[in-house]
C-alpha cells in the first residue's frame, strides 16, 4: 500500500514523530489502528470518566 499525504500532512507527521521520538510510520499506523478501533466503546468510556470524575460540578453547572 502506498499512501500519499500532502506536504502540510507529512510536516505534520514529522514534527509529530520527532516530539514524540517515534518513527513516521510508527504514528501513521498508530493513528490507523486508533481510527478503526471501537470508537463507540471509546467515546463511551470517556464519557462515564468525565461523568464520574467530574459529578459534582456537572450538578452544580445543571442548576
């Protein structure tokens, strides 16, 4: 497989990596296996961590 970013997503990819201290590729395919991954279940357990962990402020902000 070839893939084809443009300059502005490939610079984006570098400075990534190198903050990182990871390879191009490492990243890439990071992010792939993130993207294609159960996002339902995700974003549901990100939304029960905020709901526990943030409980008290989101009744006050009901109110």
């Amino acid at each position: 497989m070839t893939l084809r970013l443009t300059d502005e997503e490939t610079e984006a990819l570098r400075l990534r990596a190198e903050r990182e201290g990871r390879s191009m590729q490492e990243v890439a395919r990071t992010a792939i296996r993130e993207y294609t991954s159960d996002r339902t279940a995700r974003l549901a357990a990100a939304i029960e961590k905020i709901r526990t962990e943030d409980a008290e402020l989101l009744d006050r902000l009901s109110k």
